[in-house]
C-alpha cells in the first residue's frame, strides 16, 4: 500500500490550524466571560462554539465560521454595548431600520491573535418570524460549562432543537450539523422531552426531516423518534415538493434567500398561522424601508 506523504502532511497542516483556531476562539470567550460574570450578564452559547466543549472529544474538531450567543431581549442592549466596549465592530445593515429585530441578530467582527472572528448576538434562532419556542425556559435548564465560565449552554434537549432549528433555516445545507445532532442524539438526551419540546415549539416537521437525513447518513435514529414526528399526508407531499427526505443535497434547489427561501420554508412551518401572519408585517416593514431608501 503507498501512502501519499502529501496527504499526510495536508491532514497534520489542517489539525494544527483547526487547534489554533479553536484555541483564539477560547481566549477571545475567556475575555468576554470575565466580562458577563462581572456586568451579570447571563448569555447562552449556543451551537459550534458550545457543542465543540460538551459533545465533541476533541472540541478543535467543531470547526466553524463564527461564535453564537443566545440572550434575552430585555439584555441585549446591554450584551452590545458590552462588546462595543471591548471594541467589537458591529455590521449593521444601514437598510434595514425597522426589520433588523426580525432577522434576530447583530453580528459583529473583532480581531484576535492576528485573525479576525465573527461573533453573532441572538435573541432567537429562527429568521423572518420566530417559532413559539421557549427561550425563557431554555434560559432555566441552562447550565454552566466549566471550560468557558460566564457563559451557560443550553440542556442536551433544547441544545437539538436549536440546531434543528437552525439547520431547517439553512435549508439542511448546514454540513456540520449532521454530526453535531448526531453527537447530541447519542449524549443519553432525554427522547420525551424532546418530542414534547418540539411539538410545542412547533418543530416537529423539521425534526423529520433532519432525523431522516441523519438516518440515511448512518446515524442512530430509534424508529419510534422518527415516527413521532412523520407529518400527514398533505404536509408530506408538500415536503417532497422542495426536500428528499434522506438523501443528500436534502433541497432540491440551489439556496437562494428572499421569496424562494420563504416558499422553501412554509412546508417546515408548523405554525403555519403565524408564519403567515409575521410574513404578511414583514413585507409591510420591508416595502416601507426600500421606500425610506429610495427617498434619499
């Protein structure tokens, strides 16, 4: 057998870079955490960061894009200013003054050791309109890391939904996610209250549909999860309309934002009223900043 010393080489070049990246993003969450433990700010972390210290064995091997934070409402401002303080730049998006809140984050851009890092603010997962998702009751069961202290991460239970969550509003193009679920499927998480969880906070449609994939990929899906998220029949057909239910690419079409996103998105809506509803005051919102825009 001949082994290609390139390979060997590429493999050791992208751990080492994976380690230094993992290991800038935990000084740069050491000094923001002094920083909430002092202000008594607390911040959930959520998804890569979080899921790289409480599933993955080695936490370099999360690789990801940026840092996610999870805050209430009525303590975001003060999240923000914090960062600006540490002179963070944040990335405003100058059109959008009335539709800003329905996007749910504030991202914001900083440098560290020589390399830059994007850090993202959440008051919610979702984009556009929010599902009935519990984020005062994910704040209680929150629980302290050891490894990062000032921050909280979500139980194992809220922790999947939330990459469900998010990995239906990427329209599953969200490679990590696979494993991240996996891992959390398979840390002894509570199936009960994940079923309950997620019919409450109208998710089920995406579960299935996540679930499904991660079955296909080889994941360990119990039988009896799966079924307790199959949809009827109409919402099945509307499903395969836009998604393969196992096989990947799951979307059928290229991700595009906008009215194709929002179409895409309506069969994984459990709460269709609602959406329907928050799209009708997101479009009001949104025609009356394109007309503030053309004004100056």
């Amino acid at each position: 057998m001949i082994i290609d010393e390139r390979v060997i080489i590429d493999e050791a070049t992208r751990a080492s870079r994976a380690r230094a990246s993992y290991f800038l993003r935990a000084r740069l969450l050491e000094q923001i955490g002094r920083r909430l433990e002092t202000e008594k700010l607390e911040t959930l972390l959520v998804k890569g960061a979080a899921l790289a210290m409480t599933v993955y064995h080695r936490p370099w091997d999360r690789q990801m894009q940026d840092i996610d934070l999870l805050v209430r409402t009525d303590t975001r401002e003060r999240l923000i200013r914090l960062l600006e303080e540490m002179r963070f730049c944040a990335l405003y998006d100058a059109g959008r003054p009335l539709t800003r809140e329905a996007l749910g984050e504030v991202a914001f851009r900083t440098s560290c050791g020589g390399a830059s890092i994007l850090l993202e603010v959440h008051t919610q997962l979702d984009k556009v309109v929010s599902r009935p998702v519990d984020y005062g009751g994910i704040f209680a069961r929150a629980h302290p890391v050891p490894e990062c202290p000032g921050f909280l991460v979500p139980s194992p239970e809220d922790h999947a939904l939330l990459v469900a969550l998010h990995f239906a509003n990427t329209e599953f193009s969200h490679p990590p996610a696979f494993r991240d679920l996996a891992l959390l499927l398979g840390s002894g998480l509570d199936h009960g209250l994940l079923i309950e969880r997620a019919r409450r906070w109208r998710l089920g449609t995406a579960m299935y549909v996540t679930l499904s994939t991660l079955k296909v990929a080889g994941a360990d899906v119990p039988e009896e999860l799966l079924a307790a998220f199959a949809p009827g029949r109409a919402r099945l057909a509307a499903l395969k309309r836009f998604y393969r239910l196992g096989p990947l690419p799951v979307a059928k079409a290229a991700f595009r934002l906008g009215l194709p996103w929002i179409c895409r998105q309506t069969p994984l809506r459990d709460d269709l009223a609602g959406w329907c509803i928050g799209l009708a005051r997101y479009a009001g919102l949104r025609t009356a900043e394109r007309l503030l825009w053309l004004e100056r």
